[in-house]
C-alpha cells in the first residue's frame, strides 16, 4: 500500500475512534432511556420500524449519486454535523413521540453516513485490503468506546443525568466532523458515467446479489422481532441498571474489538458465504439467554461470547455485497441491500412491538420472555435461505481488476 493510502486508512481510523467515543457515550442507552418515558411496546415498536425503514429509503437515492458524483467525503461531513446537532436536541424534550422523530432522524444521517464510510473503503482499497481496512475501522470504534463503557458503569447516571450525557455526545460529535476536512482531498469526482437515481433498484438484475439480499433480509425479519423486547426486558423484566447496560456494551465490545483484529487478516481466501451464515447462527443466542435468564449474569457471560460472530457479520456481509457489484455501483449496491434489510427489519420490529404489547397486557411483563423464544425459532428457522446464496471469496493478492470468484 502506497503512503499516501496508509495515511488516509490512519486518518480514517481517527475519525471513527472520535466519532465511536461520541456515539457510544449515548446510543446504547436511548432504547433504555426511550422505555423509561414510555413503557409502550406499540411505541418501541414505531421506533425500531421508524430508524430500521426510513434510513435505507434515504441510501436508495444517496447511493446512486455517491456512485454519480464520488463526493463521499463531502457526504460524510454534512451527516456529521447533522448527527451532532440532533444529540443536542434530544435532552430539550420529554415527548415520546418526538423523541421518536429526533432519532429517527439522527438514524437517517448516521445510515447515510455508514453507506458513505463503506463506500469510500470500497473506492479507494481494491478488493484484498477491503475487508482488513473495514475490521480495523470497526475495531478502532471498538477500542474508544471501551473507557466511555467503563465509565458509564462506574457513574451509573440516573435519567436526568443522561440528558447532560446526550449534550456531551453532541460536542464530541461536532469536533470529530472537522477530521473530514482534511480528506476532502481523497474523493475521486466522476462526470457522465450513466449512473441514475433508478440505479439502486436496477442492480437486483444481478442474481447472485439479489439472492443475497433477498435471504439477509428474510433473515434480518426474523431477527427485528427481538429489537423492542430487548430494552423492556432489560427494563421491567430484569430491573437492569445503567451501569449494568455499560457493562453489557463493555463486555460485548471487548468482544468484539479482539475479534476484528483476529479477521483482519484472516479474511483473505475465505468463504463469505460460510462466514455469513456463522455470524447470523450465533446471533440465535441473543433472544435465547434472555428468555432464560432470570438475572443479568447469563447476559453477560454470553456477551462476553457474541463477539466472534458479530465481527464476522460486521465484515462479510457488506463485503459480500462489494464482491459480487459492478465496479461502478458499489455504494448502490449497499444502498440497495441496506434498503431491503432495513424494510424487512421494519416490519420484523413493528411486529414485536405490538405483539409485546398484547402479550403484557394479558399476562404482565414475565411474558415478554415467550416472545424472545419465539423470534429465536424463527432466527434460526431463517438461516435455511442463507444455505443457498451463492458462495463468494476474496482471492488472496487480488487486485481491483479481480472479480468475486464463484465457487462452484
């Protein structure tokens, strides 16, 4: 890797550092926080729907015009800024609903900003150093948040006190989006090459690619079901506290952290396919230890386990889709795949919430648990699409010029 291309892959790593140690002072306590103001499964159901569909509509049009106009960078820092200023709006109110609107919108901007970021990867590494540079990234964001997670269960604030958390999230987010600045010299600006706002949906003519969204997203349904029984289970059903969150998102971190630096460099050479259907397996677990547990202590334990499984989802999924999309049209394929994952996993979210909601209603908050067995079963059942994608490799040394190879 020439010089000029270490030191964007370092300036990169800089920016998610700051970027993670802003968001994660916050983002995985609003679920918490949201179930604290209102205890309505229907409620948290609109919210998972509302930040899982609305975010991939909007990539549907940014993608194909990152993919027209190469202005990645210049994408990047407008979402950043707009993410910082929705973190300094969420503390101004109580209102359910629109707290509701306030993150469905930071959701927007921060899922631009992901199809940015991985596309911008896409363009500037060929295809052998993709799936290192993305591990690192992930591992990078990893690392910051580890003292914030720390931090956040030695302080165990109260509610009111996260208001002053999520104000901190913002200014921290304001200054890591001036680190786009310096970037803004690396976009690779493009001129009539025939890419159109249709260009997102035209790309499911690819058939190896439309059989892998089409069974990520199945099974991105099934695994939605779970997202609102998650934080009221954490709530009313386990009596979990902030610091018990922050030792939850300490452990899985860890986790996680170690095991994109063990793939970053082992991702060369092996079956994306295998590596897909590893990850989502593992993720049957999440549902299944919190409809048995009856104290955090299993939830940890299995946290401290989960992060093989999500570093490999991290990786092989967005790298599968990079593998096998026409050079030109990487961001609309991601576009496209997050869009399909996003509906599906909308509607999955939806779904629980409001079956959440009959189920307490008619026999209390215990019963939370039979939901959480069911979006289980039915993550596993729907591992059984993922058996017939097609099976795609990196080839170890490849270069821009190479293709995914198919495996017959």
């Amino acid at each position: 890797m020439g010089k000029d291309k270490r030191n964007v892959e370092h300036a990169l790593i800089v920016r998610q550092s700051l970027a993670s140690l802003a968001d994660n002072l916050s983002a995985p306590y609003i679920g918490y926080y949201f179930a604290s103001l209102s205890g309505s499964g229907a409620l948290q159901g609109i919210l998972q729907m509302s930040v899982n569909s609305l975010p991939t509509v909007t990539q549907v049009l940014a993608g194909p015009w990152l993919d027209r106009t190469g202005r990645h960078v210049r994408l990047l820092l407008t979402a950043s800024i707009l993410s910082s200023i929705l973190w300094l709006l969420v503390p101004l109110t109580l209102n359910p609903l629109l707290l509701v609107a306030m993150i469905t919108a930071r959701a927007i901007v921060v899922g631009v900003s992901g199809l940015a970021l991985t596309a911008l990867v896409g363009e500037l590494f060929p295809g052998d150093e993709r799936g290192r540079v993305l591990s690192y990234l992930n591992a990078a964001a990893q690392l910051s948040a580890l003292p914030v997670f720390a931090a956040m269960f030695f302080a165990n604030p109260s509610l009111e006190t996260m208001k002053l958390v999520f104000t901190a999230s913002g200014v921290v987010s304001l200054a890591a989006s001036t680190t786009w600045f310096a970037l803004l010299g690396v976009e690779r600006r493009r001129r009539g090459n025939g890419v159109t706002l249709t260009s997102s949906l035209l790309v499911l003519r690819n058939r190896v690619f439309a059989r892998f969204a089409v069974a990520t997203s199945i099974y991105n349904f099934a695994m939605a079901i779970a997202w609102p029984l998650f934080p009221l289970a954490q709530r009313y059903v386990l009596n979990m506290s902030v610091a018990d969150l922050a030792l939850l998102n300490l452990l899985s971190t860890s986790s996680t952290m170690v095991s994109q630096y063990a793939l970053a460099k082992r991702i060369n050479g092996r079956s994306l396919k295998k590596l897909v259907i590893v990850s989502r397996a593992g993720l049957v677990m999440f549902p299944t230890v919190y409809a048995l547990s009856h104290d955090p202590l299993p939830i940890f334990a299995w946290q401290l386990l989960s992060g093989p499984f999500v570093a490999i989802g991290m990786v092989a999924i967005p790298l599968y889709a990079m593998e096998v999309a026409d050079p030109e049209l990487k961001a609309s394929y991601l576009s496209t795949l997050n869009l399909l994952q996003g509906i599906s996993a909308s509607l999955g979210s939806a779904l629980g919430g409001f079956f959440t909601d009959r189920l307490v209603r008619s026999a209390g908050w215990e019963e939370v648990r039979y939901g959480l067995a069911l979006s289980a079963a039915l993550r596993a059942a729907a591992l059984i699409p993922l058996l017939t994608i097609h099976d795609v490799k990196v080839p170890e040394g490849s270069r821009e010029a190479n293709r995914a190879k198919l495996v017959q």
